[in-house]
C-alpha cells in the first residue's frame, strides 16, 4: 500500500507539473484518489493497533 501512495504522489506532481494549475480537473481527480487511498492506508493502521 506504501508503494502505491508513493507512486499516486508522484504522479500527482507530475500532473500538478504538467498542468501548471492547482485547479484543474485532473489535478482535482488524482489530488481525490491520493485522499482516499490515504484515508484507506490510516484507516488500516488504526484497525492494527486494536
């Protein structure tokens, strides 16, 4: 999961890069999906440490 959230950053840089627009729609998607997939990655940390 670690090396996924990894690559999802650095496509998301790139993408911010790309773009040059913090508020386009496909910076807003991926900068979304990094959201969730982090929110995932803590949600499964937590349930861990029960």
């Amino acid at each position: 999961m670690q090396k996924i959230i990894l690559v999802m950053r650095q496509e998301l840089q790139d993408l911010i890069n790309e773009k040059s627009d913090l508020l386009h729609p496909e910076v807003i998607a991926a900068s979304q999906k990094l959201d969730q997939a982090l929110n995932n990655y803590n949600d499964i940390l937590k349930e861990l440490k029960k």
